[in-house]
C-alpha cells in the first residue's frame, strides 16, 4: 500500500527470498538502497542473496557499501 515506505519494501524482499525468488529480492533490495541508502540491514540481506543466485562479487561489493553505510549511520552494532 506504501511503495515508498523502506520498511514495506525491505520486508517485500525479504518474503521474496523466503519464497526462494532470489531475483525478485535482489531487484527489490536495490530499489529500497537506491531510495534510502542508510537501510543498513538490507545490504547484509540484499548480499546473501546474491550469494545464493551465486554472485559472490556483487555480494562483496554490497557487503562494503553496507559496512561504509553503517559507518556514515553511526550504527556500529550492525556493521
């Protein structure tokens, strides 16, 4: 009902990688950073998806804009 809520979105992708439609996640992922690149859990899970389509060099790079995002955010407790 909100697309433009992070946490609607966050939990979209999140229920799309539950459901095994790792694509779907990703590409929804991507869009939530795109809108709100602080949302620091959504890199850790955006990269273990991409993990399991088998992408390990687009999980590496996610994971290092999640750790500098958490840095920019103040939250050490997720980086």
């Amino acid at each position: 009902q909100d697309p433009n809520s992070s946490f609607v979105r966050y939990g979209l992708a999140q229920a799309l990688a539950s459901a095994g439609q790792f694509k779907e996640a990703v590409a929804q992922y991507q869009e939530l950073l795109s809108r709100d690149p602080l949302y620091v859990a959504a890199y850790f899970h955006g990269g273990q998806t991409l993990e399991k389509l088998g992408d390990v060099d687009a999980a590496r790079q996610m994971y290092v804009t999640g750790l500098d995002a958490c840095v920019q955010k103040g939250d050490m407790h997720t980086r």
